[in-house]
C-alpha cells in the first residue's frame, strides 16, 4: 500500500473516529435531557388531587378488613370483607358507578392459583347493573397492564365494552418517568413501535399459562409505572359512598391482606368524581356527567373530618401528621412497602422526640409464586431499628405465599385520631407523582367508633390475637450493607418494581 493510501485511510479513520465521538456526546446528551425532563416535567392541570377537608358523621364510616394467616392449630384462615361490600354498592347503584382499578384481570401468576375470582365477579356484577339499569353510566378505570401492554388483550375488558360498560385504559404517557435511566432509552428508540397482540414469543409476564407476547410488550413493562388508584364511587339509596382501598380485583391477588374505608357522603364524592374524571378526559375518555348530581339527601354536620387525596397530595399529608407528633403520641404502621426516604426520616425524627411508634411490615419475600430478596421492607425497618435507638416497634406479617397489602398510617394524638389508607405505597414511585395514587385522610375524635376499630385491627395483628399474624422482627432482619445500597439505589433511580 503506498503512502499515499496510508494517508487516506488514516485521515478516514481519523474522521470516522471523531464523528462516532461527537455523535455519542449527541446521543448522551439527549439522553440526559429526554430522562430529565420525562421525570420531572408539568403534570396535566388537576390531576393531583388535594380535597378540602369535609364533614362526616361516624356513623358514615366503616373500616373494611381482609386478613389472611395460620388459626391456633395452623390451618389457614381467610376473612375478607372489601369487595363483598365493593359487589354490594354495584348492586345497589342506580345512578352512577365509576371504578378505577389497577389489577383487574385472572392471570393466576406462577404458581396457579388462585382463592378467589374476584375479577369474574366484578365483571358479572357489573354486566347485570347493566341489564338493570341500561341508562345509568358505568364507566372503569384502569391500567394498560391488564391488557399487557396491548399484547394479550384482555376479554374482561372486551366483554365489559361490549355490555356498554365506558372502560378508560389510562394514557400512561402522559405521566412522567420514574425510571429515568430506561425510559429514556424506550421514549427516543421503542415508544413508536406498534404492539401486535399474540404472535410473540416470550412467556406472558403475568402468566406463563397464558398467550404469549412480544418483547415490544416487555419494554414498555420496564417503565415501571401504572394507574395504581383502587377507588368505587356508587349511589346507594339516596346517598353517595366512596370506597378507597388498597385491594385489586385480581384473582391472584385475592388471597392478600388489604384494608378499605366505605364514607357516604356527597361532599367526598364529589371530590372523588372530580378526581377521577381528570383521569378520564387524560385518557380520552368521555365523563358522563360535568359534575356529579344531587341525589337530594340532607347533608348531616358530624365530628369527623375527610378529604381526597392523590399522588403527591398524600405523601403531603403524611409527612405534615408524623411532623406535628409529640412526646407521647402514637402512630401506627401496617404497610405492604416502606421506602419513601422522606418518610423514613420523618418517622426516625418521631421516634426521637419521644412518639411511640409500631409498624407492620410485608417481610417483601413472596410475590405470586415467586420469592423474593426482602427489598425494601428490611432494608427500611434495620435502618429505622438502628437510627431510632429501639423506639420503633417492628413484626413481620406471617404470610405464606399471599402479601400484606395495605397502605395504613394511624396518628394518635391527645384527642384526635387522623388516619390515611388507599392505593399509596410509602414508596417514592407511589408518592412523588410518578404513578396515579389515591387515598383517604380521615380525622375523628379518640375513642370514636374508627379510632377503636382500627385500634383493635392492629392491636390483633400485633398481638396473634386468635392466630399467628405477625412475626418477631429478627425473623427477617436483614443487615446487609449490600442490600442496604442495592434498595438505596433502586429507590433513588427508579430501577425498581416498588
């Protein structure tokens, strides 16, 4: 080769060389700049939801309650009550039903089975209030995850459209990126691509028995975030009723321990249906009434005070009743996932000041018919064990393949009780207006009818009041400096199912 050649295909390579170099500070930057802003761009206007605290009489409010766990003599026990009641208002609705549910399918998981079909029972349910009342709005809320991402439609859903039921899957993308480091990669290369249903070749994520899908299906999953509000709004008689609930009309789900709060009220359902129908017209939907109607029932001026709250608003609330706490108050936790830092923190600060504090915990090890490493419930309670000087009280809730689900605070003070529960996990993903999240806050006067029935609901499970519910903490502790920085940095990037 002469050196004249040698010359070119040097001053080519040399070219070649700093064009993949400039082009890869393009492709970085824009990277950066796409997961920055997808993580921390406007909402749509409303969607955050702050209610303004209304009265409520006591005698308005039930707490709801499913337990699982092992009787006296080890044999497994289910008591459930949330959509028993969830059926029961379909039943009785005669002007309206909207639902917004996050898991509502019959996928059966890995392990096949199943305790209960909620999901075929909702469905049933709400076929038949369409054949009883043609004209009345039925309108279902919901994630994208129940049809897979498109990629194993769901005939639920298909049958629900068909009785005349409105089913609003919600537009995720409108919603920013909790997991800035992938989505940035899926919203520059991936989000254009269609989703094709069958034809894949993956197994179904959430079920292998299932039809399977493409990896198109799988990328959009790694976004790893959802609709994940769980809220009924129904006319029952001549009155409004919420139910807000930490419980999905999933059958592989149905085992699980959940709480609920049923209010009937007009002004709270008010508030909910404004909520909701944000989600709606986000999504493309078309809500069936500008505002809710009067049913024409007196409004009775009670003692307790209620509001709505969603995504961010919650966290808000959450942090404000732990930060008011003094010597001598208590709070009470019973959570499916602790990892919020703010909270932690929060919680921490409580416990120094001198607030009495227990919580509950999911040992986070199974997870439909898969077991898992125990991120990040004992990463969050050895911190909180080790940092509170022992004045935090921590058990493991003894589940044997289901989850304890719920998403409970209760704030004790000298004469007030204030309680949230709903969808929100104490996560950052489900409290920093990445996922959709809604909740209850609730206050009523100690020693009302909710302050004891909450009171005895832990002080059972704390207690194995008639059975083995929860275990001593060392039964999972879990003091490992690895794990301890893996659930840090999966809490922090987003790169987390939780």
């Amino acid at each position: 080769m002469t050196p004249r050649r040698l010359a070119r295909l040097w001053s080519w390579a040399h070219t070649w060389r700093r064009r993949t170099f400039l082009a890869g500070i393009v492709l970085a930057g824009l990277w950066a700049a796409v997961g920055c802003y997808q993580s921390i761009k406007p909402l749509p206007p409303d969607l955050v939801y702050r209610g303004e605290p209304t009265a409520v009489a006591g005698t308005e409010l039930r707490f709801l309650v499913d337990l699982t766990y092992r009787d006296d003599d080890g044999v497994e026990v289910i008591e459930q009550e949330i959509f028993d009641e969830v059926l029961r208002l379909i039943h009785d609705a005669r002007k309206l039903l909207v639902l917004d549910l996050f898991l509502f399918n019959d996928h059966l998981g890995p392990d096949g089975i199943a305790h209960r079909p909620l999901s075929s029972e909702v469905v049933e349910a709400l076929i038949a209030a369409r054949h009883r009342e043609p004209e009345m709005p039925v309108v279902l809320v919901t994630d994208p995850i129940n049809d897979v991402y498109g990629g194993d439609p769901s005939p639920q859903l298909a049958t629900l459209r068909e009785a005349g039921v409105q089913v609003v899957m919600t537009d995720l993308f409108r919603l920013r990126d909790s997991n800035p480091l992938y989505s940035s990669f899926w919203r520059i290369f991936v989000q254009w691509w269609d989703i094709s249903p069958g034809g894949g070749w993956l197994p179904n994520p959430l079920d292998p028995a299932a039809r399977k899908v493409s990896l198109r299906t799988y990328l959009r999953l790694a976004n790893f975030k959802a609709n994940h509000r769980k809220i009924v709004l129904a006319d029952s008689g001549a009155r409004w009723v919420s139910l807000a609930t930490s419980a999905n009309p999933h059958d592989a789900s149905s085992a699980h321990s959940n709480v609920a709060l049923r209010v009937a009220s007009t002004d709270l359902a008010r508030q909910v249906y404004a909520a909701e129908m944000e989600v709606v017209r986000l999504s493309g939907g078309d809500p069936p009434f500008d505002s809710l109607p009067d049913l024409g029932a007196p409004r009775p001026e009670g003692d307790h005070r209620i509001a709505y709250l969603t995504e961010s608003a919650v966290r808000d609330r959450i942090l404000e009743l732990i930060a008011a706490t003094e010597p001598g108050d208590e709070i009470d936790l019973a959570l499916f996932y602790l990892s919020h830092r703010a909270v932690i923190s929060a919680l921490s600060d409580a416990a120094a000041r001198g607030v009495w504090i227990r919580a509950v915990l999911d040992p986070n090890r199974d997870a439909f018919g898969h077991e898992k490493s125990g991120v990040p419930n004992r990463q969050a309670a050895e911190y909180l064990s080790r940092t509170a000087g022992g004045g935090i009280a921590l058990r493991w809730y003894a589940t044997h393949g289901e989850q304890f689900h719920g998403k409970l605070i209760v704030v004790r003070r000298d004469r007030t009780m204030d309680a949230i529960l709903g969808s929100a996990n104490f996560t950052r993903r489900n409290l920093d207006d990445y996922n959709l999240e809604a909740s209850l806050w609730v206050r009523s006067p100690r020693g009302s009818n909710l302050d004891r029935e909450l009171k005895l609901y832990l002080d059972r499970i704390w207690t194995n009041d008639g059975g083995t519910f929860t275990l001593p903490y060392d039964a999972f502790r879990d003091t490992s400096r690895l794990r301890r920085f893996s659930a840090w940095v999966q809490e922090r990037t987003g790169l987390s199912t939780f």
